[in-house]
C-alpha cells in the first residue's frame, strides 16, 4: 500500500481530526454504494486502510519510527546482537498489536455520511435518505385559514402543503418520509418547508398581533360611529367613541393571527379631511380658529 499520509493527502503533523476529515472526504466520494466506478472501491479501501492506521496512536508513532510498513507490518532490519530469547523479534514490539483494529471504529464517520453506514470491511446497511429543505411564500389569508398551497422542490418535484393556522415566520413544516429515498432499502428522509410570509396591503405583522391604520372621517371622529374594519378572515364592526383622536389605537381581541391563542388587532384610527373643502367647512373652522383654538402640539 502507499504511504497512508499520501492516500489521505495530509501531511505528518495532522491531528485526528485532520485525518478524520480527509477521510470522510474520501469514503464518501468512493462508497461502493455512492460510486459505481469500479476502481471507487479499490480507493475507499486504501483510504480505510490509510485511516486504521494513522488513527491509531501506536501505530501511527511506529510507522513514523520506520518500524512497521504502510499495512502495519513490522520491518525487521536484521537480527544481530539481539539479545537470547528475544526470538528475532524487534526491541519494542514485545506489546505491540499488528495484526488487530484496536481504537478503529470507523461507525461514526459513516453515521455521518450515510445515517446508517457500514463497518470497513463489513456488510453495507440500510441507510436513511437524506433530508430536503425549501422555502414557500404565504399570505397571511392562506395562515388564517388553513389553506393549501402548492411549493416546487429542488428535485423537481412539486407538492401541496397546507399551512398550519399556529404557524409563525421562519418556522418548518416537517414532512416524514418526503425526502430523499434511502439506500438499500433504508428510510427516507423527511422534508423541511420553511414558511415565510408575503407582505400584506393592509395588515402589519407584530409577532401573534396585527396592526391596521384605518381612515375615518372628521365628523365620525367628532360625533362618534360605527364602522367597518376587516380581518384577515371576515369584516367586523367596530364602534368608535364621540371625539376620537387621530392615531389613537383601539384593540380588537383575537382578531390577529389565529391558532390556540390568537392575537389581537390594534385599529390605529387617520382623520381625513374631505377632498373637496366647502365654504361653509371653511367658515366653521375659522370660527373654531377665532374662538376656540387649542394647540394639538
């Protein structure tokens, strides 16, 4: 076998975790089960072989002593002035391990790669499908009431998924099973629909509360009325009290966004003035102007 330092393309002070990284790099590009090319599985077991080796501390220090080869063979340099009863043996390799895997567990780096993985050497398992993640623009209307709404998937794919009334900006709808397939018969996996919400005409969302500013004329400002406001599921009436004040905010309770506990609409009412300003509307205000001014300020 080649120099293991060569086969994972590190250099010699590599720390553990370098030599984990370069090889999870190599398994997963050279799986027999990801990579069809036949000589994938010649390099996925250099690189196994490689990884033995160098991930474990004794047989690593004794490869960089020169005192065992690349498949963790001892080098025997000649015998002489050895020692009686040594038996041929190299000075140091009296408790030395060759032939076992001792510190090997390569299970973690595969649960990794292939949520299921398989032992070097051993049998291929069933491997869970890897997740799908995507996002969908709603409208509040579609949150409100359940709706279902169609999201195209970066496979191609394209589904209808009803919005849960609870939902909030930013949150997942997780979908088991709608992932990718899973490998030799494995689970798949499941699908991630990130719910972001589309900028309303009327309505400014404030967490689980909605916010509307609303127009109302003068004299229902002055003499009090009955109103009109809408919601994001149907129009409610809403009293507004005899000198109301422009920019004062009145509360509808549970009239925000719905779910277990709904939020409420604060109304913020806007005094507007007639487009067309009539000489007699003139007239009055410079009487209010002359005696009876106040200052708003």
């Amino acid at each position: 076998m080649r120099n293991p330092y060569d086969v994972l393309a590190i250099t010699k002070n590599a720390s553990i975790a370098d030599i984990k990284k370069a090889y999870r790099r190599l398994a997963k590009a050279n799986h027999p089960d990801q990579n069809k090319d036949p000589k994938a599985k010649e390099r996925f077991n250099e690189a196994t072989q490689a990884y033995d080796l160098l991930s474990d501390e004794k047989k690593r220090g004794a490869f960089d002593r020169g005192e065992i080869d690349a498949e963790g063979k001892p080098k025997f340099h000649g015998f002489e002035g050895h020692p009686a009863g040594n038996h041929g043996r190299q000075p140091g390799f009296e408790n030395f391990d060759f032939g076992g895997t001792r510190g090997f567990d390569a299970s973690d780096i595969f649960a990794d790669l292939f949520s299921g993985g398989v032992r070097p050497g051993g049998k291929a398992r069933p491997a869970r499908g890897q997740d799908i993640e995507a996002s969908i623009q709603v409208s509040l209307e579609d949150v409100a009431r359940g709706n279902s709404v169609r999201v195209s998937l970066p496979t191609g794919r394209s589904l209808d998924i009803k919005i849960p009334r609870e939902i909030d900006e930013g949150k997942q709808i997780r979908l088991k099973g709608q992932g990718q397939p899973g490998t030799l018969n494995g689970p798949a996996g499941d699908l991630l629909i990130a719910v972001h919400f589309n900028k309303h005409p009327q309505f400014v969302r404030d967490g689980r509360d909605l916010r509307l500013e609303l127009p109302i004329a003068l004299y229902e400002a002055v003499l009090g009325a009955e109103i009109e406001v809408p919601t994001l599921e149907a129009p409610v009436r809403m009293k507004v009290p005899p000198g109301a004040h422009h920019g004062k905010p009145m509360r509808l309770r549970g009239k925000g966004m719905p779910g277990a506990t709904p939020g409420d609409l604060y109304v913020t009412l806007k005094i507007v003035l007639p487009r067309e300003i009539r000489p007699e509307f003139t007239a009055e205000m410079q009487k209010w102007r002359d005696n009876a001014p106040y200052n708003p300020r």
